[in-house]
C-alpha cells in the first residue's frame, strides 16, 4: 500500500513539503516516514537510537532521493525537546506527526514509577510542548499546517493491566479533539490516530504478548490519508473491527471487557 499521486498532490498543496515524524526509527513512524519519503516529502527525523536515525536517513536518501534531516533524542528529556524545537526552527514545516512513545502494562501496584513518570514525559507532557509550539509556528507565518498525535484504540475507556499507559492515550485523544475545532480557524488541522494492536517494538517494550495484530504496513497510509479529511482516524480492519464491536457496550462493560483482554497480553508477568 502506498500513497496515492492524488493524496500526495493534496498534502503538498495544502502543507507544503515538510514533514518532521518523532519515533521515526520504528513501528508506525518508520512506516509513515517511508511513505512520506517515497512520495517525495521532505523529512525531519527524531528517535533515540541515533546510529539507527542515521543509517535510515540514508536509506531514505538512497532510495527516494528523499532529504531526511536526522534529529537524535530522547523526547521525554526536555532538553531533547528544546532541541527538536531550535533545531528544526528555520524549516517550513507543514506536518507534524506526533508518534513517539511507549507502554507498560502489568499490576500497577508493582510498577516502576520512575517508568512510569517517564512514560508520562514522553507520551503526554512532549505532546503537549511540541503541539503548542507547532501550532504557533505555523500560525505565526500563517502557514495552513496539520499536526498528528498517536492516541490508541486503549484511549476510550480504563484499562486494567495497562492503567496508566491507557490513560496517557486518553490524554492525547482529549487533547487532539478539542484542539481539532479550536485550531480550525487558525488553518491547522489535527487528527488524532488511534491504531489497535500493532506489531511493532511497542509490545516488547510494554511487556505485553500480543495475540493478533496490525502489522505498521497496514495502518500507515489510513492515517496519512486521513491528514486533513478527518479529526480521527482508526486505521486498519482489525482496529475498526474492535471499535466497532465495543461500540454498544457500556462504558463500564468496555472497562472489564478490555481489562480482561490485556490480562491475556500480561499473564506471562505472573511467571517471573
């Protein structure tokens, strides 16, 4: 699946060429940076791993021909973010995608709280500094923008086994639909992504074992698509398949009924 020469010459007429992903060097944010490179975006890159941001710059380069301008950090360190913000202050920037961060999961009375308060940094208070300032930039130059934040299909209601990272994903998905109608006027549209499982390095790194998932192939085009149509967006059959079927079931139902699906995806933690 990729872009379609109609949706590209959309995006380009109304943003421009610029696009800056953070969390670009796997998962959904490698998938949506090889999407915008191949269709001839210019790219600002963000991710931790710095040798891996490089190496794929230069395989966008290789590739598409594509100018990807890496930006090494850790975005739940706020110098990282200040970093991000000086360092891409003089480009044209029409789209922003929000992707970075990461889950946990497990009893909660167990957890690591400083993970937890990190999780907290990166996934909610970064969103927060970048889209605010995003959002002047381009409304400071005049310039029609828009911004995606990486909400979840967790974001609609608690979830036990994975409180907290559910509740970061609340946040973002609150934050996306308000700003969504009060940044309208200004010309900057937001779109709040909220993907179902999806294979990735997130599960790993959330101590989570995912039974069926989307794999990044399947979620990217649905949500660049989406770019300027929608205010949310839930890519891939196996999301809108899981929306749907929770869509008539009360909010406390959702609550046991997903809660007993992550305890699924966490009952290995019981073991060690």
């Amino acid at each position: 699946m990729q872009i379609s020469a109609k949706t590209t010459e959309r995006l380009q007429r109304q943003y421009g060429d610029w696009v800056l992903i953070t969390g670009a060097t796997s998962g959904i944010g490698r998938e949506l940076a090889l999407q915008f490179g191949r269709a001839g975006f210019k790219l600002i890159l963000t991710g931790r791993r710095a040798p891996l941001l490089q190496e794929f710059c230069t395989q966008l380069f290789d590739e598409y021909q594509t100018e990807a301008i890496p930006i090494p950090g850790d975005l739940s360190n706020a110098a990282d973010v200040q970093a991000l913000i000086r360092e891409s202050a003089h480009l044209p920037i029409g789209i922003v995608v929000l992707n970075a961060g990461y889950g946990t999961s497990g009893n909660f009375l167990k957890a690591d709280i400083a993970r937890e308060t990190n999780m907290l940094d990166l996934n909610c208070k970064a969103v927060l500094q970048l889209t605010h300032h995003f959002a002047n930039q381009m409304k400071a130059v005049n310039q029609k923008g828009a911004i995606v934040l990486m909400s979840s299909i967790v974001a609609f209601q608690g979830v036990p086994h994975a409180a907290h990272y559910a509740a970061t994903k609340a946040y973002v998905q609150s934050l996306g639909e308000a700003l969504a109608l009060e940044l309208k006027p200004a010309g900057i549209d937001v779109l709040c992504a909220a993907p179902g499982p999806v294979e990735s390095g997130f599960g790993q790194r959330a101590g989570m074992q995912m039974g069926s998932a989307l794999k990044p192939e399947q979620v990217g085009v649905p949500i660049i698509n989406a770019i300027g149509r929608r205010s949310k967006v839930l890519p891939g059959l196996l999301t809108k398949f899981l929306a749907f079927n929770l869509s008539t079931v009360p909010r406390w139902a959702k609550i046991r009924i997903i809660g007993k699906v992550m305890a699924g995806f966490t009952k290995h933690q019981a073991k060690r």
